[in-house]
C-alpha cells in the first residue's frame, strides 16, 4: 500500500491573518477558563467542575459524575449521581488544592467558601497574573508562527514585499488587541477577588 504525502498547501495573506485571530482568540478563551478555576469569595461551579475523580476505575471530571449547585451565594452543592463517588469526589476535592475542605452530608458535599485573607486574594491574584502571562506568551508565538508564514509567501514569491509589510501591520493589531481582551478579562477576575 502506497501512502501519497500531500503538497503542503500554500496559504493567502487572508487566511495567515484569519489563522492567527482564530489561535489567538482561542488562546484568550482558555485563560478565561483557567480563570473560572480561581476561587473568589462567590461559589462558582466552575470552580470545582473540572476537579479529577477516580470512579469507575477511570479519571473523570467532577461535572461528570455529579451536578453542581450554588444553593446560596458562598456556598456549592455536589450532588453525585452514584452515591458511591462521594468518597472519590471528597478526596479529588481535597487533591484538587482548591483550599475548601468538603462537608459530606449524606449522599451530598457540600462546599462552603471561606473569607479570603488579603495574603490568600493576593496569591490568588499572582495565579490570575501568571496565565494571563502564558496567554500572552501564546498571542506572540501564534504571531511569530504568522510572521513566519508571510516570509515564507514572499520567499515563494506569491506576495510582494507591499503586501507583506501591510499583512505584518496587521498581524500586529490582531496581536496588540487579543493581548488588551486578555489583560481585560484579568482586571475584571482581580477585581473578582479582591472585592470584599
């Protein structure tokens, strides 16, 4: 059996740039999920809904095992499906460093969110500034990654050096305003946080 490699495809200026936006808007989409992850003194699912839990001989999420309530504005409420994950869920909880200790009342957990010291709201603040640190990082190296890919059109000679310079301008904004979007949604989370 013959395997055919396939002719790397040579991309339009269009499409380097709506590449690039697509990547970078991803990359900002994820660090606002790890940010959901960072405890504020407001019970959020989120929270918690990605949690790993050994049941069934496999390592689930917690929000595939159980559902996730906020029955008052501190506290959240686990309520498994399988009464017998509430051991593993408590103890993915207490792995999971989210700085909660579980309260088992009967087939359900409960979480209550304790004050935050202004020490904890400030490390909390340091974790928000580190992923928006990692999601900036991204942003420059999908905009080095697009840089890379309008040398290699005006190497092949498919655009001209005009061209180029326009569509590097360009990929510049692009990059300039997700890293503002990021730095955004991170001023709001530490606003989150140190709110008391």
């Amino acid at each position: 059996m013959e395997f055919k490699i396939a002719k790397r495809d040579i991309m339009t200026i269009d499409q380097v740039i709506s590449t690039a936006s697509d990547k970078m808007s991803k990359s900002v989409a994820n660090a606002e999920r790890q940010f959901t992850g960072v405890r504020t003194t407001k019970a959020s699912p989120a929270l918690v809904e990605n949690v790993e839990v050994e049941a069934y001989g496999n390592v689930m999420k917690l929000k595939e095992v159980a559902s996730i309530t906020t029955p008052e504005p501190r506290v959240l409420m686990i309520q498994p499906w399988d009464a017998g994950v509430v051991k593993a869920i408590e103890k993915g909880i207490l792995k999971s460093n989210i700085g909660i200790t579980p309260v088992i009342n009967g087939k359900m957990i409960r979480l209550v969110m304790p004050e935050l010291s202004q020490e904890r709201r400030q490390e909390l603040v340091k974790l928000v500034n580190k992923y928006t640190e990692e999601c900036r990082v991204s942003i420059r190296q999908i905009r080095r990654e697009a840089l890379e890919s309008l040398k290699a059109l005006k190497k092949d000679s498919k655009i001209t050096e005009d061209d180029q310079a326009k569509a590097e301008k360009n990929i510049q904004k692009l990059t300039d305003d997700f890293i503002v979007k990021a730095d955004e949604k991170a001023a709001e989370k530490e606003k989150e946080i140190m709110k008391v």
